[in-house]
C-alpha cells in the first residue's frame, strides 16, 4: 500500500491541523485523530506508518522547540570534578 500520498497531504495542510502547537505528544495525537476521521478505511498498522512519516517530516523541517540535551552553559575547558573523583 502506497501511502505517500495520505502523508504528503496530511504534511500540506499541517498548519490547520496544529494550529502552532510545538509540543510532539501534542503534534502526535492530531496527527493520529486526523487520521482517524479522515482516513478511518486506513488498517491501523498504515495510520502508525503515516504518523511515524509525518513526524519525521516535521522533526526535519524543526518544527519543535529544541530541547536541550547537555547544559550549554557548562564550561567544557575545566575538568568536571567528578571526573576528578
């Protein structure tokens, strides 16, 4: 099953569906109620697949806030001192 083309429509109209939320839990659960309304004839393994597309198609545009992993502001020139320990 091609399902490019539920994908490709679901990231055309993103903007109305997410109406500006950044929060992925958030992006996710739009994402699979669009899918359940507009796409319900889909088995429920395509509506996942289309969903893990569609998320990855905004993780590589950005558009979720960046979270930080490491604290940017640690000052990497000194040693840490548990490292020390």
């Amino acid at each position: 099953m091609n399902l490019e083309p539920v994908t490709a429509e679901i990231v055309d109209e993103l903007s109305d569906f997410l109406d500006g939320t950044k929060d992925r839990d958030e992006a996710r659960t739009r994402n699979a109620e669009r899918l359940e309304s507009d796409f319900f004839h889909l088995p429920s393994a395509a509506r996942l697949a289309v969903i893990e597309a569609v998320m990855a198609q905004l993780e590589a545009v950005e558009h979720f806030d960046v979270e930080y992993v490491v604290n940017p502001f640690k000052d990497e020139s000194k040693p840490d001192e548990e490292a020390r320990a």
